[in-house]
C-alpha cells in the first residue's frame, strides 16, 4: 500500500467514526505529535496499571466520569480565576 493510499484508508476509517471516538482519537493524535504518547511507554504498564486503565475507559464509556471542563469550571468559580 502507498502513501496515498493509506491516507485514504485512514480517512474513510475516520469517516465512520462516531463523534465521541473522532474526540478520543484526535487527543491519541495530539499526544502523537507533540511528543507525548509512546507505544513503548504503554507496554511498560504493569498489569494493574492495565487493569486500572481499561476499567477508567469502560466507566467512561458507560456515560460515568466528569469531564475536566466541569472540573475546572468549579475550582475557577471557587478560586475567582478566568
């Protein structure tokens, strides 16, 4: 496959991505770029870690969790910042 056509690939991929999973894989994809994401670092997890990761996922998944915009919001009112 040339380059052109795994860019192709890649885009009708994304194409079918719902909204919550295009979100999810531009932050993968930000983290990419700038340096911050590294298979090699992933593989060093220990299971637990794994175990805990994959748990924070599937409670995200199901609607559970706060979003860091609230979380934010709320020590920015508490604390009087912009």
């Amino acid at each position: 496959m040339n380059i052109s056509e795994l860019k192709l690939t890649l885009f009708r991929q994304i194409d079918n991505l719902n909204e919550k999973q295009v979100e999810e894989l531009y932050g993968w994809f930000q983290n990419y770029l700038n340096g911050q994401f590294s298979i090699e670092e992933s593989e060093l997890l220990t299971e637990s870690q794994r175990k805990g990761l994959y748990s924070a996922i599937e409670e995200l998944d199901s609607g559970g969790g706060t979003l860091n915009e609230k979380i934010f919001s709320k020590y920015r009112e508490q604390y009087g910042q912009e």
